[in-house]
C-alpha cells in the first residue's frame, strides 16, 4: 500500500529558529513529490521536486530529495510568526495515486 | 479572479439527504479533483478527471459521485449522507495528472 510519513507531527519553535521538516515515502511507482502549506483554509503549492539531489529555494524555504533513501526534507530558516502552518508531504505515483502525509503542525512563537 | 471555486462554503444538513457540492476552476486545467479533509486532517484524494474521464477512483462509497459537465467543472453528487460523511471538502485542479495542483476554498459539511 502506499504511504507517506512526516515527522515531527508538531513542532513548536521560536521566531528566528531553523526547522527541518521531513518526509518518507513507499509508493510503486515514484513520479514526484510536492510539499503544501495549510494555514487555516486550502493547501498552497511549495515545491515539487522529481530529481534527486537538486534543491529547490524559494525565499526561507528549501527542499532536496534522495530518491534512494526515499525521503524529502523541507527546511525553514529565521522562521517567522507567520510561517506558522500545516505543511503537508504529497507523492505522485504516476497519476495512479496522490497520497498526502499526514502533516506537521508548525507554530512559530514570537 | 478565483482560481479555483467551490460553492456552498458551508453546508448542514441531516442524515438520509442527497447534496451536491460544485467546483469550477478558470485556469484551462485539464485534470480535477475532490479531496476529503476529516477532522484529525487527513488530506485523502477521492477522485480525479483528466479530459471528463475519471482517472482515479478511490475506495469511497458509490454514494458519491463525481460529475463533470465540461472541463472547467467537476461537482460533487452525495446521497442518503451519514454522520461520517461530515469533513472538509476540497476541489484541486491541476494542468495535468501529477502536476502541483492548485486547491479551492473548500467546503464545510456537516451531517446531524
């Protein structure tokens, strides 16, 4: 069956901290892998991310993917109040299935 | 200019009533789709169209139903709803299968 693991579940951090936010997976046939942000309404689009190896950046946020090991990682810097969210691991297993983690639940304390 | 749009945002309703959810989105997608949020918020995909075909059907129960009038559309049919059907329901779409998909507003329901 597949299946996507984040971890922690929940992180509670301080304005200013780093966070690495991470992500496994097991699907039959990897396409890519999406990260999302859930504040209090729909998911937005982070990354996506196909290649193992290559990061991606956009502003604070970053993500690589190793595809032998199976796993992403989200990472945050000089997080900020307002980073608070869910953020939410996604696999694509070559438009058969669209498996979402479970989330990890951010709050970034002033 | 909504991206992606759902209607109601809200709806109640009792046990035993068939309901409809619909979903519109203006970006010449070609691939929808309906997730279930429940309230541990477990984002879980139900179904998906590519080209009004369904692609992907999850195993949810024949009470719901997806219906797509044209590429731009894709409602959500529910009947004789249950207590557990009460969740958020979201609408994505996306340029085509496996690409980042881009979500609606969402739809509150909730059974009594």
């Amino acid at each position: 069956e597949d299946k996507v693991v984040q971890s922690p579940l929940s992180l509670v951090v301080h304005e200013g901290d780093t966070v690495t936010l991470n992500c496994s997976y097991e699907v039959t046939n990897f396409r890519s892998l999406l990260w999302y942000k859930q504040e209090k309404k729909a998911p937005t689009f982070l990354f996506m991310l196909t290649s193992s190896g290559i990061e991606k950046k956009s502003g604070r946020l970053s993500s690589i993917l190793d595809k032998k090991e199976l796993f992403s990682i989200l990472n945050i810097t000089a997080t900020q109040t307002g980073d608070s969210a869910v953020y939410l691991c996604a696999v694509d297993n070559y438009g058969q299935n669209f498996v979402f983690g479970p989330g990890t639940r951010l709050s970034v304390l002033p | 200019d909504t991206a992606v749009s759902q209607t109601p945002k809200y709806l109640v309703t009792q046990m035993g009533n068939d309901k409809s959810i619909k979903c519109e989105q203006n970006l010449g997608h070609d691939t929808m789709y309906w997730y279930k949020q429940d309230s541990k918020k477990f984002l879980k995909i139900m179904f998906s169209y590519n080209n009004k075909e369904l692609i992907i059907n999850e195993t949810v129960p024949n009470r719901f139903s997806p219906k797509s009038p044209d590429k731009a559309h894709l409602n959500l049919h529910i009947n004789s709803l249950e207590l557990g059907d009460s969740a958020v329901y979201f609408c994505a779409s996306s340029q085509d299968a496996g690409d980042e998909q881009f979500f609606g507003p969402g739809t509150r329901l909730t059974v009594l």
